[in-house]
C-alpha cells in the first residue's frame, strides 16, 4: 500500500536549473500567457507562424510515408530555422544578469526567488522564461501556491501552471529531459 499522501506526491519531475526568467504581476482575467506583452503587434506573425509549423508537421508525416530520407532531411532543415529563429529572437532580446537565476521547474510548474517580495499567495503572473542551452522561451500564466520569506531578502515563490500552450510545455518538457540526459552523462564520466 502506498503510505504517500496524495498532496506530497509530484505529478511531473522537477529540475534546478539556471534559467532566465522574466514575470510580472497581471489580472486574474487574463487569457493567454504573454498577454501583457509589449510585442503584441507580433501576435498576427506568431499566429501564421504556428499554422506554418502544424501545416509542415502535417506534410512531413505523409512524405515520410513516401520518401523517408527526403522527411528526414526537411525535418532537420526546419530545425534548423527553429534554433536561427530563437538565436535571433534572443539577440534582439536578450535577457539581463538580473533575470538569470536558479530555479525548480516542471511541466507543471515552477519556484523561484523574488527579491522584491511583492507577490502573494493567489496572485496571477505571466511567465517568460528562457531555457539554455537550446534558448526555449516557453510563455505561461501561473499562479502563486505558497511564498515562503528567506533569511537572506526575497522570498521564494512556488507557482503552479494554469494556462499553458501545448507547445510551451512541450518545450519544458524536453527541456527537462535533456537536463537529466546531461546530469547522468556527468555523473557517468570518468573523472581525471
């Protein structure tokens, strides 16, 4: 029988990590992640973006039926403009040393350190953050589960997903994955 309280066990695996990450306070009535963005002029690009990607996606599945190296080599292309793109996205945006920092984070959600100490318990923010090495920038709305004050200044803030696209969590998630891949490999390198 399972003596684990169904609250303490953990839905998703949970990484520390150094990412960047950008949030901000914003009204529970808020739609999307990103809402409260500065570039929503760029929404209408995003949108087209996203209908280019499941349209390629959708014409990849029938080739590679047909011509599997030919699949291959166009699913690699479009990985390739993927990391161009978030290389560029990022050089245009880059994130400053403030918003670099150390953090739990899962599919499901994420904890940090809030050096202002402005967020309470129930409040809804919306989450940027940027994840390296690949330079993902998943976008969310979470809210504030627990803050907890530090000894040192701040506190640390958990946050629990609300509203997340697929795609955003997709991106954590094999964010995750290759951080454990790296942590075994490190772990399994001979030393000297």
């Amino acid at each position: 029988m399972d003596s684990e309280a169904p609250s303490e066990r953990r839905d998703y695996y949970r990484i520390e990590d150094w990412i960047g990450l950008e949030f901000k306070r914003c009204p529970e009535t808020l739609a999307s992640p990103g809402s409260t963005a500065e570039n929503g002029h760029l929404d209408g690009l995003r949108a087209e973006l996203r209908r280019l990607d499941l349209d390629v996606r959708n014409q990849l599945a029938s080739l590679s039926e047909k011509d599997r190296l030919l699949a291959t080599l166009i699913k690699s292309l479009n990985s390739k403009v993927d990391t161009l793109a978030r290389i560029m996205a990022f050089e245009q945006n880059p994130l400053q040393p403030h918003e670099w920092q150390n953090a739990t984070l899962s599919e499901g959600g994420i904890s940090f350190i809030e050096s202002e100490s402005s967020l309470m318990i129930d409040d809804v923010i919306d989450l940027r953050m940027t994840l390296p090495p690949e330079l993902y920038r998943p976008q969310a709305l979470a809210k504030v589960i627990s803050s907890t004050p530090l000894e040192t200044g701040g506190r640390r803030v958990h946050a629990e997903f609300t509203v997340i696209q697929d795609a955003d969590r997709q991106q954590i998630a094999r964010h995750v994955m290759r951080w454990q891949i790296r942590q075994r490999q490190q772990e399994g390198a001979p030393y000297g």
